[in-house]
C-alpha cells in the first residue's frame, strides 16, 4: 500500500465544492487571469480568491502574477495520486468480483454433482 | 457537459479524510461489522458512526443490521461519477496538448521553411 497522506486530503477537499471543480473545468480550457475566472461566478473577488488558494494548496491549480495580472492555470499531473487511489480500490473490487464469479460458478458446480447422485438415488428403490 | 451537482460535493467531501478512505479500503477487501471497522482507528466509536454516516450519505457505502450487528459494504459503482469526473477533465487536457503539440509542431516547420529562404539569400551576391 502506498503512503497517501495530506496532498490526497487536499485534493479531494479542493474537489469537493462546486464554485472549484467549475474553476479547474474553465482552466482545463487554458489558462485565464483571476477576474477571467471570476467572471462566470456570482460570488465576491475576495471569495474566488479563497477558492483560488485552496486549489492552489492542492497543488491543481498554479499561479503566476506578470505586472499586475495574476494568471492562473491547471497542473494536469496534480490529479495523479486521486487517479490512482481510485484506480487501486477499482482493481481490488473488481478481484474480488471475479473471485466471488469463481467461488459462485465452482458453487453451482459443486451443486450440480450433488443434485445428480441424490435425484438418481430417489429413483432407487 | 453532464450536470454533477451534490452527489459530487458528498464524494469528494467523503474522501477527503483519512480515517474514512482507509474505512473505504479496509471495506473494498470486503464486508465488516460496525465494530470490525472501527477495531484499526485509535477513534471513539461514535466518531466512527459519524464517519460511517458521511460515507452512507455519498453512497459509498451502505449498511445493514441484522439482529444486533450492522455489517458494512462499499458500493464501487458510486465512484462512477468521481471517476467520470476526472476522466472528463483529463480528456479535455490531453487534446489541449495534442493540440499544443500541432501548433508547436506547424511553428517548427514555419521557421524551417522561413530561415532556409534566408540563409539561401544571404549566400547569394
């Protein structure tokens, strides 16, 4: 098992607000300056701002200020580790459904044979 | 764009802590009692409960009692709209370098095509 600590912690919670998965979705498109991205929002400056900090303590979203423009894009490779946790928990279900699939199939084997001797014993006089 | 509202804010607020990605994983492995589940977390039992409670509200996992024992399971199809939600954004990053790649690659073959006519001319009388 890997050692998932605080960066996970971070990327699921920066992730699981609405106003901030709307903020990564606009980046995914290209880069844009933090009013861009506060544009589309019904929210205060200050307030995306946060929003902004949060993604950026992620690790998702990176910013750089030129003059006075801060611009902001996403970090594609950030999303790695939530990939692969989830890709780790996938893999793990679906061993065990095709374990059970073959506990399930060796099951109803198992109670074929043992229907065919009984059902030809009741015939027996 | 598909529509993701709540459900996702609850996965991704339920996988944002520790104790309950570890009781996602120690469940992916297969069902547990209450008390099975909470036996590894140096946590009250009722803060488990509460745990519990987040994970059932995204769907993650449910519950069951039977008699006086409520056994736990994951739900790995609730993870689909998390992993729908990633593949999403990734597909978007990747045709935004794909497409990054043409233009670098048409900006190369301009400059080419553009410094051999010079080079060309500056050999000439």
């Amino acid at each position: 098992m890997l050692n998932y600590g605080a960066p996970l912690d971070r990327l699921f919670q920066a992730l699981a607000d609405p106003t901030r998965r709307a903020m990564v979705e606009r980046l995914s498109r290209g880069p844009a300056s933090v009013s861009e991205l506060a544009h589309p929002f019904a929210i205060s400056l200050p307030a995306v701002v946060q929003h902004l900090q949060i993604l950026e303590a992620s690790g998702l979203v990176r910013s750089e200020k030129v003059g006075r423009v801060r611009t902001c894009r996403v970090e594609p490779a950030a999303l790695r580790p939530v990939e692969q946790w989830i890709a780790e928990r996938r893999q793990i279900w679906e061993h065990r459904f095709d374990h059970l699939g073959e506990i399930l199939a060796a099951q109803a084997e198992a109670d074929r044979q043992s229907q065919c001797p009984s059902t030809h014993q009741e015939h027996e006089p």
